[in-house]
C-alpha cells in the first residue's frame, strides 16, 4: 500500500457508466454519459469508469468524449485479457489528463474453465496481458473476476504475478455477491499479508448486492486495509446492483468515529445526480432506499414528528442538507400528530389557537382516514372550511 494509502484516505471509484449501465435495460445516450460524467467530476469522484470500449462504437466513442473533457477524475475503461481489448482500451483513455486502463480475467474454477485454461496458462495470460497495458500507460488496475470463489492460494500466485507485471491498483470483486463481511475483511487482510508488493499497491473492493450485502462488504474491507471502493449510484448494476456510492460514502462520515477513513465526496450533491441518474438509467429509486430514497428523510408517524420538531436528531441521524435536500419532510397522513399539523399550518400562514386546533385535527383525522397522504392543498382546503363554517 502507499503511504497515503495506508493513511485513511479511500478513493471513490465510480462505475455507474459501465457496470451500472451493464443492467439490462439501463442504456444511457452519449450526451446523458457525459453529462453523468461532468456530475461525478464535479461531486470528488477520483475515478470514473467511463466504459468498454471494446464493447461497441458507441461505448469507445463515450469513453473517449469524456476523457477528452475530463477535469479532475482518473478517467478508466475496462478490458479483458487481451491485446485487442487492452489497445482499445488505451485508444479511448489516453485523451484523459489521467488515464487509468483496467483489465480482468475470472480466476474462480468456474471462470477458468470458460476459456479451458490451467492455472499455469492463465497465470501466464495474466503477465502478458498486465505488462502489455503497464507499457501503455503508468496507471493499470487488475482484476481477478469472481476473486470471492477462487481458491486462495491460487489468487495470492495471481495477484502477485498483476504486481510485478505493474499494476497499480487490485481490485477483488464479489462478481456474484456471494461473500459476507468478515470473509470480506479476511480476505483483503490475508492478500495483504501474503502477497509480496501488496503494500506498494492499492487494494479496491468491487461489491455485488445479491445477498444485499454490498455495502457491509465494502466497508468491511476497508477496515481491513482496501482503499478503494467500487461503487455506482443508486447501486445501480446488474441483478442486485453494485454497492451504492451514496452508502458508503455517508456511512464513513456519519459513522467515522468507529470507521476513521475520509473520501473526496461532495456529499451535498449526492441527491442531485442520484435524480439524474435515475431519469436517464429509467430505473427508479426505491422509496424506502437508503439516503436517496423518497422517504428517506420523511416521517409520518406522530412520535416521530413530534420529537423531529423538536430536535432532529430524535429520528434522524443526517441532516437532509447533508446530501443536498432543503429540508425533512414531515408527510401528513392519519399517523401525524397534533404538533406536526399546527407545524404543517404554521408553515401554510395558519396561526391556531388550542380549540381551534382541536376541532381541525378532528376534521383532519377524518380526511386523513380516506386518504394515505394529506397534501398542503388539503390542509388549505380544510382551513377554508373551517373559516366558512364560523
Ligand atoms: O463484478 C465484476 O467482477 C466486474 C469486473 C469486471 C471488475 O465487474
Ligand atoms: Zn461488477
């Protein structure tokens, strides 16, 4: 590991625009991929994978437009193993100010017996095809694919071989997102300890949620030395999606008395590009999704309006201005409170005194009963009546 590596720094590796736009039907335009591209630059992203390029001619041609208009991110495309793809790779990067090439193969037994190598044949493959993209470019990741189901001698042997042939940065997927938190932890702390030049590299987690441990995965191995997280926002990817880059990212602020590492992370613009991406991907987040989700920072029930009003910390471990949203909503509804409704009032211009209250919280009550939310155009509608009536 590096010296500020080995520090609490942990870098913020977004692969929403490949990974992420790998989901089936997730396709994005080449405007929209660079318009998402421009956003991660400007929240502190440091690395952006921007694509395939070997995939298509749209994707070389995306990649390469937003590493030609790149500012502060690392710009990376993925390759497999091969000559081909890694050249490609490098013809859409090298426009970037910091180009990164990003090459994998699967080394689990499942994933070798694919292209039928033996352990020997691959781990050839993996030095030739390492060493091909060092001599392109100064700043290559590696992957060993499926690396959570290969036999751990075998990805010490593999690992070690990526170093010496120079990359820069390892990555450990959990391709199928099969691994747990501790197994997550023991296995970047045993690659550490084992593998000769791991402490002069970075090690990365790349996350699966299939068991809807993604989040857990990656921070777990990062207590154990990874300072690197793959990510996409809204977890966007295939199946489960990939750990979401807005829980990693807020879990080490709030939590960073227990998890000491910072991040680059504009936190305040998460809600913003979490919109964006939702729109453009068609994916729609879930309302109760961590952070970004619509009732994320939302409350209804009485107890918990009443204690948010009277200090936020009651419900509410963020403050909503913390990843961009102006305030908590207090969702009106038959579980809302007495407090809350003279809050919700007050903020309309309806100043009540205690009997008048009483009598439109009754009337409230009932509407609240034939309907699951009580809009702001309700309670104006309610407020009239009351005011005819007397
Ligand atoms: O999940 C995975 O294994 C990947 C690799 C290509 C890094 O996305
Ligand atoms: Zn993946």
């Amino acid at each position: 590991m590096t010296d500020s590596a080995k520090q609490d720094q942990v870098l913020i590796f977004d692969t929403t625009l490949r990974d992420g736009e790998q989901s089936p039907g997730a396709t994005m335009t080449h405007d929209e991929k660079l318009e998402i591209a421009t956003m991660l630059d400007e929240m502190g992203v440091d690395i952006i994978e921007a694509g395939f390029p070997i995939a298509s001619e749209g994707d070389f041609a995306a990649v390469s437009d937003i590493a030609k208009n790149s500012v502060n991110s690392v710009i990376c495309g993925l390759s497999r193993a091969a000559f081909g793809d890694i050249d490609r790779c490098w013809e859409a990067v090298k426009h970037a100010a910091q180009p990164r090439i990003h090459t994998f193969i699967g080394t689990s037994p499942l994933h070798r017996a694919i292209p039928n190598l033996t352990q020997d044949e691959m781990a050839d493959k993996i030095h030739e095809t390492v060493s091909h993209a060092r001599n392109l470019c100064d700043n290559v990741q590696w992957s060993p694919m499926d690396a959570t189901r290969t036999e751990h001698d075998y990805l010490c042997r593999v690992v070690e071989i990526a170093i010496k042939a120079g990359a820069t940065t390892i990555n450990i997927p959990d391709t199928v997102g099969y691994t747990a938190p501790r197994e997550s932890a023991d296995l970047i702390r045993m690659l550490i300890e084992k593998v000769p030049g791991a402490d002069e590299i970075i090690f990365s987690t790349h996350c699966h949620n299939d068991l809807g441990m993604a989040t857990a995965n990656s921070l777990a191995a990062v207590e154990a030395g990874a300072r690197q997280i793959e990510c996409t926002i809204n977890g966007l990817g295939e199946r489960a999606g990939n750990t979401a880059l807005e829980e990693v990212v807020m879990a080490l602020k709030v939590r960073n008395d227990i998890m000491p590492f910072k991040t680059g992370i504009d936190t305040t613009k998460i809600m913003n590009i979490s919109r964006r991406v939702a729109s453009v991907s068609g994916f729609p987040v879930q309302y109760n999704k961590a952070i970004v989700g619509k009732n994320a920072f939302a409350h209804e029930s009485g107890i918990h309006q009443d204690g948010m009003l009277k200090n936020a910390e009651t419900f509410e471990i963020m403050r909503p201005e913390d990843v961009g949203l102006s305030e908590t909503n207090l969702v009106m509804g038959k579980h809302s409170g007495r407090a809350a409704l003279r809050a919700k009032l007050r903020d309309l211009g309806y100043e009540l005194a205690d009997n008048q209250l009483k009598d439109v919280f009754v009337r409230f009550k009932a509407l609240a009963d034939r309907k699951k939310e009580v809009f702001d155009d309700d309670l104006i509608a309610l407020m009239t009546d009351s005011t005819s009536d007397v």
